[in-house]
C-alpha cells in the first residue's frame, strides 16, 4: 500500500468489477458503514476511504463561533452534545455512544481544525464541475445537514443526479436506521451502475 493510501486509510474490499467508493464524514470512521458493506463485498470492489470534506455552510457565522468555543472550552461536554444533536434520538442509543466515541477519539487540536476546514470552506463556486453522476441520500430531518443543502446540489451539480429524502431523522442514518438505509442504498447502487 503506497503513502496515499496509506494516508487516507484506504480499505478495499471485495472482488467485484465495478468500483464503490465509502467516505465517512468528520468525527466519524469507517464503522460507520459496517451494516452496508456486507451487502456489496460480494458483488463490488467496495473502497472505504478517510473522507475529506467540504460541505457547502448552513449555519450562521456566530453559531460556527459559539461551536468552535465550545469544543475549545470543554471538547468531552461537546462531543456528548454534537453526538445527540447530530446522530438524533436517545443520548444512550448505541450510535449516538458510537458517534460520541470516535469524536471524543480525535485529539482537541485536530477536531478544531477540522471543524474549521469543514464549517469554513466554501466550495459552491466548483460544484458545477462536478459531473460524474450522482445519488444523494437524504435524511428528512438531518440537523447537521439541512435538505437546503440537498436542494442546493440538486441545482447546481453539474452531472447526473437522483435526490432521496428518506423518512429518516439524524445524520448517520447508516448507523441508526441502517435496515433501511441498506436497502434504499443497495437498490440505488444497482439502479445506478445498471443505467
């Protein structure tokens, strides 16, 4: 394994032709889509990567300040926190714990530059380049991303797109309702690559 892959905690599993890629989001890992991969190793050649993200901003200036103060000011108090506003539901489910874990994993000084990177960068201005087709999976009521963002994407990518709302509360819907998510994926990955 090279210095890239390495760097970015490549996994690549399965024998499939054709190619899935994984990307886990901020404070999160790739156990996060341990429910779905076992559904595509057989099939697919499954790609778990280290995800560098830059999500288009849907939260005003000073909120971004109050959340980078209140990881600086006391990070365990704050992992408990996003963990349950991000992840939805009851502050003992195993993924709200599960979420609360791997932020709580991540060294003070890397989850406030993380945070930074993601809830300061703005990439709208290139998301018309991207033109490789895309399905967007979308929990209705997902505090971390809103379905503003969704809506966003859906005019301005510049490719091929599905959007799916599902009937879904939280951000890791993989983790806390991942029967159902495993299912709307499986059928839209199939769908896709047969189109």
């Amino acid at each position: 394994m090279g210095m890239v892959e390495q760097a970015h905690n490549v996994r690549v599993l399965g024998s499939g032709q054709q190619l899935i890629v994984l990307a886990h989001g901020f404070g999160t890992d790739q156990f996060f889509w341990k429910h779905l991969v076992p559904h595509l190793v057989d099939d697919y050649r499954v790609i778990l990567i280290l995800n560098d993200t830059n999500y288009y901003r849907g939260f005003e200036e000073e909120d971004v300040e109050q959340l980078f103060e209140a990881i600086r000011s006391n990070y365990k108090v704050w992992c408990s926190g996003f963990a349950s506003f991000t992840v939805g539901g009851n502050m003992d489910s195993v993924a709200v714990q599960k979420f609360r874990r791997t932020l709580f994993n991540m060294r003070l000084d890397i989850a406030l530059s993380g945070a930074h990177t993601i809830f300061q960068s703005n990439m709208r201005q290139i998301i018309g380049h991207v033109t490789v087709p895309c399905h967007i999976l979308q929990s209705v009521t997902d505090l971390a991303v809103s379905v503003i963002v969704t809506e966003f994407l859906h005019q301005n990518l510049g490719g091929e797109l599905i959007v799916e709302v599902m009937p879904l509360d939280g951000h890791l819907p993989q983790l806390s309702s991942s029967d159902i998510v495993i299912s709307v994926m499986l059928r839209c990955i199939r769908h896709d690559i047969a189109e």
